[in-house]
C-alpha cells in the first residue's frame, strides 16, 4: 500500500493504480476521454493532465502509477489552464448539436465543455467535417456519426482487447484520421453495442434507442439481465411502465462494465399485448374475462377436487429465488403435488468478459440453479420432458406458472400434449403466447422488471433485483399469486395469510434453505450475496 496526497487529502491506495484510480480514494475525480479502467492505456486525449510534487512538467494521470509520498494536484491553476486549452483543441472541430445529440444529458464531452470549455473560440475556420460518414450503419446495432468523434479509441481497443474481433480501426492520417470499419466486415460482434456505451461523445449510438427517449426523462432501476445465467449486472431505463433501454451496471466479478446484445435488447419482448387481467374458461369452452376472486374460487375447486397424486407443476427457471421458493411450499409441501419440477433452455454458450475471466453461459433463463436449490428438481413423478412429448394425460391439474418457461412451449404439438391435462392453470404476460389461448385458468403475471427477488447466476451468486415499476392492469408478482392460492387453500399457514415482505421472505430462505445457509453478502454494496466459502 501508499499514502499520497491529492489535493491535500492524505489516502492510502494500493501501489502501483494510476492516479485516476488513486484520485477516487480521496473523492476526487480526474476528467479523462481515453482512459478506461478495463483498457490498455494510450494517454491520447491529455484530459487528465496533474501536477505532481516534484515533476517539472505536468503528467497524465492515466499513465501515470502512484507511489508512496507523492503529492499530487488534481486541481491547481496550472493544470485549470492545461485542460481549458485541450477542451478548445477538441471543441474546434466538433459540431454544436447537443440539442440533436442522443448522447446529451450522459455526454462526457459535454460536461467538459460546461466545466472547462470557452464561450469563445480563437479558431474561426470552418469546421471540419466527414462527409456521408454523419449517419452511418457501420453493424446491425451501431449508428456513427464521425464528425462528433474525438478520436479517444476506446471502440478501436474494445474491439481489439475484449472481443478480439478487431472490427474497428483508424484510417487516413492528421486531421482527416477517422474510424471505420474495414471494407466487408461490419460491427457485427455479439458485444458490439458496448461501443456506444464506452464512446464518450455521440459519435456512436445504438439504433435501437436513437431518438427514442432524452435521457433525463428516464428513471434508472438496479436490475440483473434475465436473458442467461451469466447473471449480468445491469441498470433498466423506464418511464411511464414502458422499458427504453438496459446498460450495463459494474461488477468486476461478473460483467464488468459489459452487456452482451442479445441481454442488451432482449427487453424487446416486452413489446406486445400484455395479460392484464385473469380469465377462466366457462362451461361452452369460452375464456372469458374474471375477477381474481372468481378465478382463485375456479382454481382452488379444481385443486380440491384432485389428490396431490394428479397434480404436476412445471416450475420457471424466470421464477426468483423467493417465489420458487413459495411455489415448493404451496405446491410440494402442502398440496404434496406428484410432480414440481423445472427445466431450462440451453443456449449459446454466451460469453460474458469479468475482470478477470471470461465466463460462459449456458442456459436460456436467469435462475434454474437457485429454482433447484430451494428444492424443486428436474422431475417429480413425471420431468418436464415427459409431459412435453408425452402429453400431461392422466393429470388431473397442471399448473404452469410461467407460459414462457421454455421455447418448446410454442409449438402446437407441445401444446396439444399439455392440454392433454384435465385441468390447465397458466401464468402469463405476453397475450400472445399459445398456451394462453388452452389455459382453463390463465393469471396475469409480471415480467422481471415488475419484480422484487433475487436470481442465483452460474457462479453462485445470488443478486438481486428490483421492481422498476408496478405490474400493468390486475397482473402482479408470482410470489404474490402463490400467496393468494396458499390464503384460499391453508389460511391457518402463516406465509400464506399476509402481504408477504420479499426481504423477510429471503432472511427466512437463508436460514431454511441448506443450499443458502452459508450465503453472505459481498463488501461492495451491489445487492449480492456470495457462499462463504467461496
């Protein structure tokens, strides 16, 4: 370790960190364009010049370490004067389009200039400018505009230092440089919308958001992406209920500062009809519309009209850790249902870039392991396999508790053999899917971003997430429909009787739960809570 001083305050930081890093002991923060803490350093755009005890010249701080005693100025009038003559160098050329610009309101470049920047410019000459490169599809989700690029290179290493698939490059020389890509090969890496996210200016943008929404007019909620079991940490952009945008959120341990594309836009499912209220199938086979009340009355005649011997549920990898959780004590543990089982999509391999490693993931849902370590398996007395290409003939009732619990349930043939069942109870939100249309009791459900709970990723993780905004029309949490069955069916057990609080619910899951006994939470404040083994 080293203490240093910056701006006065006395820190102690590990040896060897640059002075950005180190800065952020002391809550100071180094204005810099290039330097990115998961990049090689290049020391292009000299932003984040210092003055340090000793040195006659000022340093970058982006390539320069840390050593024990240095006396290092962040802010001094010398260095004031380093960073308003570079603010002026990068603004000669750029154009003044931040009321156009998809990247105001989160622009690096533009709280520079508010900070920095000249309300004059020495330079009179006409701007320079690419022409037919100011709109420009360069892949299937990145839009450039050169002529806001500053030329920091954080897309050209991103390309060459993360994915490795080197799409990006300088071309030409002084002050026509410009970046492109080669001829042929377009940005088309299955991590390529990153570059809009590490481009500090509005030179690249991703299509899907482009004018859809001013930044500032988003709310911004913690969430965990749903599309694998990576478990990516990352930030949902919402307003009104309506989903504009995921970004990634740091954690060095899974993610880093990276969203795959198909995480990235995966909120896109989302835009369809939604199932807003319950519905139940009358007696000339019409699905109608009900109230909760009739519907949980239909439901809960048809549960006591059977044994548990005649009962199945197939379980959702979607489902949290809490509502599997409530789902095995209502379905296996009171209705002592034959069969409570769950099964996952496989998919990819998606790989996903931590700090240190790359990780793979494998399964096309967020939480099959932490279904499976509150205590629903892979099979009861039937598997899922079983009644998917078997037919659920010989059930009484099957309870679905989430339509999209596998891409298989879409196929006709697969439907035929779940409706096989005698009685058939679905959750859903997407109106769409085909299981709604065969559903005798079809319960409006909430998609992720609805949600409270907590998903266990591929490492053991357990993270959480959190609801961004509240479910559409009468739909709610699946933790709340396993309520409102266990209060119809058991209203003398406790879990069943009351709102259920979803942090009181996962205290109560640590200390019941063997697979969650030893969970601790991490030091890093980021929601998540590791074995302590580990």
């Amino acid at each position: 370790m080293a203490k240093v001083t910056i701006d006065g305050t006395e820190v102690e930081v590990q040896e060897g960190i640059n002075v950005i890093e180190a800065a952020k002991a002391a809550d100071v923060h180094v204005p810099h364009f290039c330097y990115h803490p998961s990049f090689s350093v290049v020391g292009q755009c000299r932003m984040c010049l210092v003055e340090i005890e000793g040195m006659p010249k000022l340093q970058v701080g982006c390539g320069t370490t840390v050593r024990d005693g240095m006396k290092i100025n962040v802010w001094s009038e010398k260095v004031d004067k380093a960073r308003k003559g570079q603010m002026e160098f990068l603004l000669i050329n750029h154009p003044l389009d931040c009321p156009i610009c998809d990247k105001a309101g989160e622009c690096p470049l533009q709280d520079y200039a508010f900070n920095y920047g000249s309300v004059v410019s020495r330079f009179t000459d006409a701007k320079r400018t690419y022409p037919g490169m100011d709109r420009t599809a360069i892949g299937p989700h990145i839009v450039q505009n050169m002529n806001r690029c500053i030329h920091c290179t954080r897309c050209i290493r991103f390309c060459a230092e993360i994915t490795g698939t080197d799409e990006l490059a300088f071309f030409k020389r002084g002050a026509s440089t410009e970046v492109g890509v080669f001829p042929g090969v377009p940005l088309d890496n299955w991590m390529s919308a990153n570059v809009a996210d590490v481009c500090p200016t509005g030179a690249l943008t991703t299509r899907e958001f482009r004018f859809e929404s001013r930044v500032w007019n988003l709310e911004s909620t913690d969430s965990i992406c749903n599309g694998c079991d990576v478990g990516c940490n990352m930030f949902i952009g919402h307003r009104n209920g309506q989903i504009f945008r995921y970004r990634p959120r740091v954690n060095p341990d899974v993610n880093d500062h990276w969203l795959c594309d198909y995480g990235r836009f995966s909120y896109e499912r989302y835009d369809t009809d939604r199932v807003v209220v319950p519905k139940v199938r009358t007696e000339d086979d019409y699905l109608g519309i009900s109230t909760w009340s009739e519907a949980l009355d239909v439901l809960a005649a048809a549960i006591r009209g059977t044994t548990g011997e005649k009962i199945a549920v197939i379980a959702s990898a979607n489902l949290t850790n809490e509502e599997a959780f409530l789902a095995k004590r209502l379905f296996a543990d009171q209705l002592k249902a034959a069969t409570v089982a769950v099964m996952v999509d496989p998919i990819g391999p998606i790989r996903m870039k931590s700090r240190t490693e790359w990780i793979l993931g494998t399964q096309g849902a967020p939480n099959f392991r932490g279904v499976q370590s509150v205590g629903i398996g892979a099979r009861g007395a039937m598997s899922v396999e079983d009644l998917l290409t078997e037919g659920a003939e010989g059930i009484d009732l099957l309870y679905i508790t989430d339509a999209m619990f596998s891409d298989r349930a879409m196929d006709p043939a697969v439907v035929a053999n779940l409706r096989k069942a005698k009685f058939l109870v679905v959750h859903s939100w997407d109106a769409t899917h085909p299981l709604c249309d065969v559903a005798d009791v079809l319960l409006p459900g909430a998609i992720h971003a609805e949600k409270e709970g907590t998903f266990t990723n591929l490492q053991g993780r357990v993270q959480r997430i959190h609801q961004a905004y509240p479910p559409k029309g009468q739909a709610v949490g699946d933790l709340e429909i396993f309520r409102r069955i266990g209060a119809k069916l058991f209203p003398q057990v406790a879990e069943f009787k009351t709102n259920i609080d979803v942090f009181d619910l996962f205290d109560e899951m640590r200390s019941s739960v063997p697979a969650m006994q030893n969970l601790v939470p991490t030091e890093d404040a980021l929601g998540e809570y590791v074995h302590q083994h580990a």
